[in-house]
C-alpha cells in the first residue's frame, strides 16, 4: 500500500475466525473489511470502525520488513508463501525507502487536516504502546550514524537502521551506546548484532524483544496516532 | 489555491459517496454503528474489493525458493511468526493482495499491507 504500512493481526471475533480483505479508504489509509459481519477496520490498529462490530478490536503483532538473506540467518526453517500474484512483475528493484511517492488527490479526499510535523509522505519507524506513541523519521536517524538509543514506555529502546533491507528496527536493551562494526552494530553490554540476529558476549543468540512497530510513511502514522511524538536528534531537543 | 483546492476534494468526495453509499447498504448510514470520531462522510466505503486477499493454504521452506530463484537475497519480504514459526511474504505480492491470512502453528494469523 502507499503507506507502506505491514502490521501482523490476530482475525479472531469471540473466538471464531473472520475474513478480512481491503474495502475502503479513510485517512489515507485502507480499511479492511470482514466477510462475517460487513464491518469497515482499521488495519493499522485493528479496531472495528464502522459496523455492526463497531469498537472491536483485533490482537495485534509485528512484522518486519527483511530480505531472505536476513531471515534465514534468524531462522533456516523460515518458510514463504507465494501468490505469484503482482502489481509489478519486475523482481527487485528499488526499496520502499528509495521510492517517492506522491499521495494521490483520491488518498488525500479521506483526510480532514494532515499533521504539517513532517513531510507527507516520509518514511521512518512508528511505535506504540498503552498510552503513547512516537515517529522515528529514516532521516533522522542516518544523520544519527543509523543508531539511536532512546527510552520508551520506561525502558531503553534501541532504534537502528537494518542493513539488509535499509529499513529501520526498535528492539528493547540494556545497553547505553551502539557503534558499527562494518555492517554489525556493537551495544556497550556486550551484544552484537548480526544481520538482524542479536547475540550475547558469549556468541549466543539472545531473543529480541520488540514494542509494536510499523515502518510507515508519516501521514499514516500520525492520523492513526494524532498525538504521536516525533523523535528529535538529541543536538535538537 | 488551497481554498479551491479544498472545495473540489469536497465536492468529489460528496459526490462519490452520494453515488456509493447506497450500494454498500448504508442508505440510513446514520444508524450504523461506528466509534467516536469515525467521519464517514470522508469515508470511501466499496461494496466491492479491487484486491484479492491471499488466502495462504500452502508454503515452501524459504531457502528452497531462493535456490529456485523464487525470490533473491535482498527481495523485499515481510515476516510474521506465529508459535515459534516464520513465514514470509513477498512485499511487491502484498502490494496486490493487501491482506494475506492463514493458519501456522495452529492459530490464525493476518497481515496487512
């Protein structure tokens, strides 16, 4: 979608499986829409919007945006399904990042007012969790050597650019800094990060824990969180 | 500039949603159920999907398929887990379907994209 936006749901109504595919448009955004009772949801934070389901919501999870490379280091047993279904035939080409899209007058009549914080259609990292959210524009963190160590929800958040997929990840850490080792990114606990993969002093793996994610353009993120933060090179705050 | 501007998205946004509101139902839209906030005057609310959700029923080890130049390293994809297992989705496909789901390790799972 022009937003960008990948999230992982859970498509359980009271425990009965619903079907869901893409019907509508409301902030720019697409609405998902679900065979089983015709309710229009957002598909970002999976709350029921408008239907007879109204004010639902589905579980949430995140999915990363990675290559293969970067995914079977994680885990060989990674499997993949293909549509052989594609807007465009071509295989690779450029990334997401390297795209400038512009959002088109029939995206922009869904919206009311857009928050003028950032450029429409900039990309960069959205978190969120029980009671705040915030943006990590690209940007912002290259100009930042591609590592940030911020805190969010109370704990030390980790914010990096994952070199395989020239995407941006957040884990949580103990650390306090990060520098790059070639395209391994060195934490000052001890850890290394390894095309993705995060391992302890010792070499062995250590499980990422991660906040609820989308690598999203900026309209997006903030219409579906109106008082979002915008995270702000430490030089600037 | 922005004025005129404005007009017109409201004029087209009026006028399409005259035409589609009542296919999808919702001629006494006023009374379905919706949360606070929800304008669904700026809504474009199809009685019909462009885009055919993925329906997930089968998969390959990702390694096999990168072997058989399904995808190549640095393709773009999208991984979910669900009870410790991962499965991936080829971005450019997801950019077709918009919503993929299916079931691994015994639970439902869905993306959205």
């Amino acid at each position: 979608m022009v937003c960008n936006t990948g999230v992982g749901l859970t498509p359980l109504v009271d425990g009965q499986v619903h079907h869901f595919q893409a019907r509508g448009l409301y902030n720019g955004l697409f609405l998902m829409w679900d065979e089983e009772s015709g309710t229009y949801w957002n598909h970002i934070t999976g709350e029921a919007l408008y239907g007879p389901l109204a004010g639902t919501r589905l579980e949430l999870a995140n999915v990363l945006h990675t290559t293969p490379a970067q995914s079977l280091a994680e885990d060989e047993q990674t499997r993949i399904a293909v549509s052989g279904q594609s807007p465009r035939r071509r295989r690779g080409g450029r990334s997401w990042v390297d795209r400038v899209p512009v959002l088109r007058g029939m995206f922009r009549s869904t919206i009311d007012e857009e928050d003028d914080r950032r450029p429409t259609m900039d990309i960069g990292l959205g978190i969120w969790g029980d009671s705040v959210a915030r943006y990590y524009a690209l940007d912002i963190v290259v100009e930042n050597d591609a590592v940030v160590i911020d805190s969010f929800a109370g704990r030390r958040l980790l914010v990096f650019v994952e070199p395989s997929a020239n995407v941006l990840w957040a884990q949580y850490t103990s650390a306090d800094s990060a520098w790059w080792e070639g395209k391994d990114l060195r934490l000052s606990n001890g850890e290394l990060i390894h095309q993705g993969v995060t391992y302890d002093n010792e070499g062995e793996r250590v499980p990422a824990e991660r906040p609820l994610q989308v690598f999203t353009r900026w309209y997006g993120f903030a219409l579906t969180f109106p008082h979002t933060e915008v995270f702000q090179a430490p030089e600037n705050r | 500039m922005n004025l005129a501007y404005n007009v017109f998205r409201s004029v087209v946004a009026t006028l399409f949603l005259t035409a589609l509101l009542p296919r999808v139902g919702y001629a006494q839209a006023d009374s379905v159920p919706r949360v606070p906030g929800f304008d669904v005057n700026r809504a474009m609310l199809r009685d019909r999907s462009r885009f055919t959700p993925f329906v997930v029923e089968e998969s390959q080890l990702l390694s096999e398929a990168l072997g058989q130049g399904v995808v190549d390293d640095d393709t773009p994809i999208l991984v979910v887990e669900r009870g410790g297992e991962r499965l991936a989705l080829i971005t450019r496909e997801m950019t077709f379907h918009h919503v993929a789901q299916g079931e691994m390790a015994g639970e439902p799972w869905m993306v959205s994209f």
